[in-house]
C-alpha cells in the first residue's frame, strides 16, 4: 500500500518503535511480523504491567494493545500511557461485539481500535493513523512551546523596556526639579528633602507601596507651576503685596495644568493642584477641606512645613527640628490633618533628622 514514509522514521533517522501488547502469542506474533516488514522496529509482550515496564524503558513510538488481558486489561494500560507518555500514539484491538469498550478507549484517549483478528490493511492504515496524529500532535506542542519561550523573553525585554523608560522619566524629574530649585534660590535639594519626607510619612500611615511612586513625584514637582511666576515676585526678599499674592497664588493651577495631560503624572498633578489645601478648609486654589484634599497632597502638607521651618531662608534662619515639629503639632486639626500629625510625631526627631541625611533615590 501507499503510505506516508515520515511516519516510517522519527527525527533521529531510526526506525518507529512499535510496541504490540497481546496474551495471545499467534495474534502478537503475526502483527510483529508484519509491522517488522514494513519497516517498524517491533517488540512484543503478553501483559499490561510488563508493557508498562517495556515503555519505560523502551519509549516506544506506537503501542499496540488488546483490550482484555489476564491481570491488568488494556484500559488500565491505555490510563497509564495517557498520564506517563502523553507522546506515545495508542491503537487498541477488540473482539467483534465489543464496540461499547472500543468507544469508551477513544475517550480516553486511544487514537484507534480494531476488531481482532486485524486485516493487514486495516492494521497499516490505523497505524499511519496514529503516528500521523501523534507527530502532528507533537508539532503542536513544540509550537506551544516556543510560542511561551517567546511569549517569557519578550515579556521581559518589555519589562526591562519599561524599567529603563522609568529610570528615564526620574532622571528628567530630577533634573527639572534641581533647575526650579535653583531658580527659587532654594539651599539643599529642598524639593528632594521634602520627597523624603513624604515617602516616610507615607510609609507610617501604611500607604500601599504602589501609591507612593505617584505621591514621591507629586511631592517632587510641587511648585513646578512656580515656571509661571515671575522673577520680580518669587525672588522678592521682603513681603508681597496682594496683586503679587495673587499670582503667586496661581502656582498649584499651573502646575496642574502642566503635569495633567502627562499620563503618568495624571495623579502626582492632583498633589500638586492640592498642595496649598488646608485641612479646615481656608486654603487654595479649591478651598477643600478634611478628605476632600487628596492623603498624598495632606502628606505634602506637613513634609513641606517641616522643611521650610527646618531650613534657613534669606528672610530668617532655622527653627531646628524641634521647633518645626511642635509648630506642625499646634496647627494639627487646622492646617494640617491630624492623622498625618500622629505619623509624624511617631517618626520623631531623630527620625527626622536621619531622613533629612539621606540621599534620594528613585522608588
């Protein structure tokens, strides 16, 4: 007969192991001789439990069946296969009547059954059948398989994308915060120190870890509106008056609307816009009060008194920590949310002073 010559050889050039299960040496032998001259490598046995050992050992391409056996029966065989060798095509012979249990091999998974005695016909087409299914099965596999290698390794080139377009996005926060912090006149990283502040007073209310990347970079960029403001007014050693009060008070809005069409700025914009809210409600530009003021801009809040108390300014000299704290304590409740006070005051003095140390980093 015609048949495909790929199901004759595996990939290393061999012939296809052929493994035929029978307690009937007639029936086993005359299949092996017919398989054996058309090319298989044949091996034969009489019971289920030895064909287990033999597939171990052997891995055959193909094996041969019966159903009904002394001892363990071909379904016990075929369940075994199925769970231990995935790969291994299954062709299961059956008596004429038994058609019930030929069905039920299917089901679990045999790719074929014959009615013994088996017409030689018949016997090569199952065979090529079977070996056809099993190698495009295998090709399916292999696919799957490089499909998720591919899948892992451009997942992560991705994440080492998205890792070094961070790395980027920080290094340009940095930057740009320097340069406003230079502007202003402003003395040791005074927007990177009130970072600082905030990522620990964050950390003490149990803020997730996946919120404080947007409220360190709020907290970083909360006087980029102060672009808009000019020299003349922010630079002003003595007191303003109130038209310079005015557009001095802009700044949160412009910063807000510089930040808010950067995608992942959206949330550190809200920070920004909120900066100057107080907590009983008297600050600007919205007036809100209480939670209506976003927990990152209420964080800021304290962070950003804490600094300008603790720093010398060109119009006086600094309070110390001590000081800075007990005046943040006092105006609890009022300027400042109450909650964010505690962690503060659970943070200490001495914390403070550590953290006021230490170098910024990017989350």
């Amino acid at each position: 007969m015609n048949r495909d010559p790929s199901t004759l050889e595996p990939d290393d050039g061999t012939a296809m192991r052929v493994l035929i299960v029978d307690d009937d040496a007639v029936v086993r032998d005359a299949i092996g001789m017919v398989l054996t001259d058309e090319g298989y490598d044949c091996q034969t046995t009489s019971g289920a439990e030895s064909a287990l050992d033999l597939v171990r050992d052997a891995d055959p391409h193909l094996v041969i069946s019966d159903m009904k056996m002394p001892g363990k029966d071909g379904l016990w065989l075929l369940d075994r296969l199925r769970r231990e060798r995935p790969d291994t095509a299954v062709v299961m012979l059956t008596a004429y009547g038994d058609t019930e249990a030929a069905v039920e091999c299917l089901r679990r998974g045999a790719t074929d059954y014959l009615l013994k005695p088996p017409r030689t016909v018949d016997l090569l087409r199952a065979i090529d059948r079977a070996l056809s299914r099993r190698r495009d099965e295998r090709a399916r596999e292999r696919y799957r398989t490089s499909l998720q290698r591919t899948v892992r390794e451009k997942a992560t080139d991705l994440r080492r994308a998205l890792v070094e377009v961070e790395a980027a996005y920080n290094s340009t926060l940095y930057a740009l915060v320097a340069a406003l912090d230079a502007r202003e006149q402003e003395t040791g990283d005074h927007s990177q120190r009130v970072g600082r502040y905030t990522l620990a007073l964050a950390d003490r209310l149990g803020v997730p870890m996946s919120e404080r990347h947007d409220i360190f970079r709020g907290a970083l960029l909360h006087d980029i509106g102060k672009i808009g403001v000019p020299d003349a007014i922010l630079l002003k050693p003595g007191p303003l008056d109130p038209s310079e009060w005015e557009e001095m008070r802009k700044h949160p809005q412009t910063g807000f609307n510089i930040l808010k069409s950067i995608g992942f700025l959206r949330i550190p914009a809200d920070i920004v816009l909120s900066h100057q809210e107080r907590f009983d409600g008297s600050g600007y530009p919205r007036g809100l009060g209480g939670d209506r003021i976003p927990v990152g801009a209420r964080i800021f809040a304290i962070a950003d008194a804490l600094d300008a108390m603790s720093s010398d300014r060109p119009y006086r000299k600094s309070l110390g920590f001590a000081r800075a704290i007990e005046e943040i304590a006092r105006q609890s409740g009022t300027q400042f949310d109450p909650q964010v006070v505690e962690a503060l005051l659970a943070i200490g003095q001495a914390g403070i002073e550590t953290i006021a140390r230490l170098e910024t980093r990017p989350l």
